[in-house]
C-alpha cells in the first residue's frame, strides 16, 4: 500500500472500524489507542515502514479531539500534570522522529522493547489494583514525570504510538486517579503527535523513502477513533475507578504478549 489512491473500501472500511472499537476501549484510560493500531496496520493493513509511524501519528491528530473534548467540558485538562507530561514528550517526539529515519531498529526488536516495557507494568498495576492502594504513597516529583515523559515522547516519535500507554500504567500505579490521568496522557499525545507529524514532514522533503503517511488510510482511523473516543470519554464517568484500573493494566500486558507473538512468528 504505498498510495492514497490504492486504498480500496474494505481497507478503508476496516482501518474505520479497527479506530473506532480501539479508541471507545483505550480511551477512558488515556490510552489514543495508536499503540493496539499499529499491530494492525502492520499486519492487517501492510502500511509500509516507516510510514506507518506518521501515519499512526496522523490517527492520533483525528482521533483525540473526540476524547479531548469530553474531558476539557468537565476541566479536567488544566491540571499540572497535563503540563508536566507535555513539557517532557514534545522534545522527546522530534528526537523520535530523527531516530525513527536514520537510525531506527527492525519492527522485530521495537515489538520485543515495548513488551518488555509494558507487560511488568501491566502485571504490576493489575496485582496493585486487585489489593488495597496505599494513598500515603508520595507522588512522583515533577522532574521524575518530566524525564518519564521525554522517554515516553522519544518511543512515540519513533513508533508512532500513544505515550498513554506506558504513562499511564505507571502514574496509575502511583496511586493517581483516571480521572486525573486519562485526560493528561491524552492531551499530551495528541500535542506530540502534531510535532511529529510535522517533523516528519520537514525530513520528507530531504530524504527518500516511504516517510509519509499514508494520509487516505490515516484520516478513516482517526475518524473512527474520533467517534470512538468521544463515546468512550463519555463511558468514564460510569466505569468503576478499580475497573479503568484493571482494564489499562489487562491492556498493556496484552500487547505486550502480542508484540512477544509476532516478534518470534
């Protein structure tokens, strides 16, 4: 797939439907639902590499308002850490983007490094949730969550995924609330990703090879996940503080036995 013009409907059809149904399950734990959607346009859709990465990035853009909006309505986008995690991954993506052109490793290492990230954290947050949370438990210094999220931004700019979902898994183990996180790590993917798609951009036009996203293919995602993640910011407020929990951690340890999956397939 390496043209707008050859997207076919079901291709189109199906990259709708996977952002949709991902986004209304990730978004009420602040995860964009890039990171489960890169397996499938790797794998389902043979977007090409790297041009997956803007092109994940390019979902991230669509997709967030819907979400974004649901939680600026309630203010829960002005807090702190918003802007602790946004002063962290906005750097980290353009760095990302640089690696992700030049210097990049195969998909198969990328799978094994991210399970390797997310399936204890996963684990961890899981067997956390299922015992009681110590609430004296001091938070992370501002510092920490800022080098976190350099991190985090550096992973996303160079795999095009949602730095919710390494993010939040920890700040959640930290005892922080969803409603506290969720808004956080999605405001700061969804800025991120409009810096990496834009330094994606700008390397395009110096250097060969499939650097763009593919634009037809990313924009039916993102409208899918637009709508998905307004339905699932709405879901938020029903759902059990122990169930978000619960469910951000079965999601991470997921992925992380799927990239184990398709790495050693």
């Amino acid at each position: 797939m390496g043209q707008a013009a050859e997207l076919s409907w079901e291709t189109g059809l199906l990259g709708f439907l996977a952002g949709l149904l991902i986004s209304i399950v990730t978004s009420p734990v602040g995860v964009s639902g890039a990171v489960f959607l890169l397996p499938v346009q790797l794998s389902v859709l043979h977007v090409p590499s790297p041009a997956v990465t803007p092109t994940n990035l390019l979902f991230n853009i669509v997709s967030g308002p819907g979400a974004l909006l649901r939680y600026h309505r309630r203010g829960h986008l002005a807090g702190p850490l918003t802007r602790l995690l946004i002063l962290g991954t906005l750097p980290g993506v353009v760095l990302g983007a640089v690696i992700r052109v030049f210097a990049v490793p195969g998909p198969e290492v990328f799978r094994l490094i991210v399970a390797a990230v997310l399936l204890p954290l996963g684990l961890w947050l899981c067997l956390r949730t299922l015992r009681p949370v110590r609430r004296d438990r001091p938070p992370l210094p501002g510092r920490t969550i800022v080098g976190l999220s350099a991190i985090v931004g550096t992973v996303g700019g160079i795999y095009g995924i949602g730095g919710g979902s390494i993010l939040g898994p920890i700040l959640a183990g930290r005892g922080l609330p969803m409603s506290e996180v969720a808004p956080a790590a999605l405001a700061s993917t969804f800025l991120t990703s409009v810096a990496g798609i834009a330094t994606y951009a700008l390397l395009g036009l110096t250097t060969s090879g499939d650097i763009a996203p593919h634009w037809a293919l990313g924009l039916l995602c993102g409208l899918g996940g637009l709508i998905g993640g307004h339905l699932g910011a709405r879901l938020q407020p029903r759902m059990p503080e122990t169930a978000l929990r619960l469910l951000l951690g079965v999601l991470a340890s997921g992925l992380a036995v799927l990239y184990v999956a398709q790495a050693v397939s």
